[in-house]
C-alpha cells in the first residue's frame, strides 16, 4: 500500500517510512510523485490540520493521503507554540532561530514542562479516512544539547531519559516520541481497516 505524504519534510518521511515499512506501507513525499500542493494550516487544532492536508493531497493526486501535523506546546507559554510551531516568530526564522526563541521566550519562566504532539490523518480516495494522536511530554531545555534530529529536537529534554530529542538515535526517538506513538495509533488502525476491505 503506498501513500502520499502531504508534505515537504523529509525528516518527517524518514520517521513515518522506518515505523509503516514494517507493516508493507510505502509513503513517498508529495514531491517525489509531482505533486506541489501548498495547503493553508488554518485548523485550531493538530488534528483539524493534519485532515485538511491530506484531503488536499489525496484530492490532487487521486491517492491515498498521509499527513501529520505536529508542534510543541509550552505550559508557561500557556500552549504556545502549539499550531504555530512551525511558524513560530515568524516567516524570517530557521529551525534554530526558532529554538533559540523559544529558549528567550522562556527565560524566567517558572515551568519547562511541554510536550510535544502528533496528529496523523489520512484519507483514500473514497473518502474514508483514518486519524491517529500521540503526546510526550518532556520540558524544555535551559540550551540546545544534540545534533540528531530536526526541528526543537535540540531543546525538548526527557526528563527519564536525560537526553534531548536531538540526542537519541533515530530508533530511540521512534520508542518514545510522539510521532512514534501516533504511528503505532495510526499503524494499528489501518491493519483493521485494511483487513474488512
Ligand atoms: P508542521 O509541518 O506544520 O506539522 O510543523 C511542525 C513544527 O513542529 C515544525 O516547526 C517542526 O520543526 C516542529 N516539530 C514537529 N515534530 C517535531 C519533532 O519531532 N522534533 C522537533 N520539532 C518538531
């Protein structure tokens, strides 16, 4: 079974492609099969996001869509950066740019704790579709540590562990990260639908 990722990044796809391969799944970027499809995050929620670019994707390419919408949210921030992770401080930043002002943001701050979520969506042609949720929880690193990873993985610190995100290896990341549990949501899932069709 092969899906189209309804988005650009590639780190994104390795996560997702190294959990479903096990289970016969393929996900190939929206890119790779010649799909440019820019679709407007205007959901309030991860979830409401995730939904709206998979319909986009699998509405262009006639496809089975997958989709994940992801982000940190910040207690002292009261949540933020949330659905704007991704655009957080806005269009001028890169991921550590980004990183960087979240650590400024929380300069002062008397909580660290954050956690991080996933939401996976996708869709089919016939219009079914499958949605899937996970969370970690962690805090929120006083500097970046690690050099894996992409995104705030550098400053997303697991108190169990003692290690950021950005520190473990890309299997250590899927056992315990959110993306790795709404995958484990999504692939159980998809096995049960899959198996009435
Ligand atoms: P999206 O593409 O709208 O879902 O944007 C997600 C935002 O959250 C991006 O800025 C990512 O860098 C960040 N993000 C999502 N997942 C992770 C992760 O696993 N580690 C670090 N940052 C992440």
């Amino acid at each position: 079974m092969k899906f189209i990722l309804a988005s650009q990044n590639s780190h994104k796809l390795a996560e997702m492609q190294s959990i479903l391969s096990a289970h016969g799944v393929e996900v190939v970027l929206q890119s790779e099969a010649g799909l440019h499809v820019e679709v407007e995050e205007t959901g309030a929620t991860f979830a409401e996001n995730a939904m709206l670019k998979a319909r986009a994707v699998m509405e262009a390419s006639g496809l089975p869509a997958i989709a994940d919408d992801s982000g940190v949210c910040v207690d002292a921030l009261n949540g933020a950066p949330g659905v704007y992770s991704a655009r957080y401080g806005g269009e001028g930043l890169d991921d550590v740019g980004r990183y960087k002002l979240l650590l400024e943001n929380m300069r002062g701050a008397g909580s660290r704790t954050a956690h991080f979520t996933s939401a996976i969506a996708c869709m089919f042609p016939n219009g079914d579709t499958i949605e899937a949720e996970g969370i970690c929880p962690g805090t929120i690193a006083f500097a970046p540590q690690g050099d894996g990873g992409f995104g705030y993985d550098p400053v997303f610190f697991l108190p169990e562990l003692r290690k950021t995100y950005a520190q473990l290896t890309p299997e250590e990341k899927a056992a315990v990260s959110h993306r790795g549990k709404a995958l484990a949501v999504f692939d159980g899932k998809l096995r049960a639908y899959l198996e009435k069709q």
